[in-house]
C-alpha cells in the first residue's frame, strides 16, 4: 500500500506551473495526501535526480502531525511551522522551498511523502541525507508525485 499525493496544481507527471519555479513566485505548491494506514509524523523531500551535480534538494520538510492531510501553498521558509513542522536546508544552502530552476532543458521533480511511526529527533536546518538516515527503520508508508520543468 502506498500514500498516494497529488497537487491541485500539477498532474503526475504534468508540467509544474511557472508560479511555482525560480521564473516567477518562487512558492511551494498545494500538494494533498492520503495513506491507508496511520503513523505518528509525514516528512516531504522535493528533489530533482536530472541535475548534472547529482541530486539536487528542493525542499525538506518533516515532523508533519499525523493527522495533516495536506499543505497549502506558500509555505514560509522559517525553520519550524505553527503546527510543530520543522524545515530542513535546500541545495542553496537555505531553509525551506526552492522552485524548480534547471540551468537548462527538462527536469524532473520528485515530491516524496513518507509516514513514520515516530516524530523525529532531528533539528531544523538538517539536510538531506541527515533525514533520510533518521527515516531509516522508520518508515511505514511512502508515495511521489512527479512533476517537470523545462528551460531552453
């Protein structure tokens, strides 16, 4: 069983809107989850594998309460969030969401949800890699959804 997460402003696979990128508003989209079964935390990776310096990390963000079914747009770049979220460092170095900005062609960007069965014990401004380690006998669920972009 998988979560599965979609985006009112994207499709599975469909172009991820101008709004949404180094292009123009720079904000993270609207993106809704739902899971069959019940964990104690969500955390979100938005990453793009087709960057020519390897994985490049768009967003972090973890410790998500278990009863949140989505997030809505816009979501500030502070370290943690009213409801007890906490955000991690981009690939630029900064806490929270960074749009899709490929020096050129098409990219894909992977919006990747995982339930734990625990908060976890790891800070804010914990990067990539430091999460995926805390994840690890944790996770009970997970799910993506991916979008694209394209520069010339």
């Amino acid at each position: 069983m998988a979560v599965t997460i979609t985006s009112s402003a994207f499709s599975e696979g469909g172009l991820i809107p101008l709004r949404y990128t180094c292009d123009d508003l720079n904000i993270s989209p609207p993106l809704e989850w739902k899971s069959p079964r019940e964990g104690e935390s969500w955390a979100i990776i938005c990453d793009d594998p087709d960057a020519p310096t390897g994985i490049w990390t768009h967003w972090i963000i973890f410790n998500l309460p278990p009863q949140t079914p989505s997030l809505p747009e816009h979501i500030m770049g502070r370290e943690e969030l009213e409801n007890g979220a906490l955000q991690g460092v981009n690939s630029w170095g900064a806490i929270g969401y960074r749009g899709p900005c490929p020096s050129r062609g098409m990219h894909r960007y992977f919006f990747k949800i995982y339930l734990l069965d625990t908060m976890l014990d790891l800070p804010a401004g914990s990067k990539h890699q430091e999460l995926l380690k805390a994840m690890d006998r944790h996770l009970l669920d997970q799910g993506q959804l991916v979008g694209i972009y394209f520069r010339e």
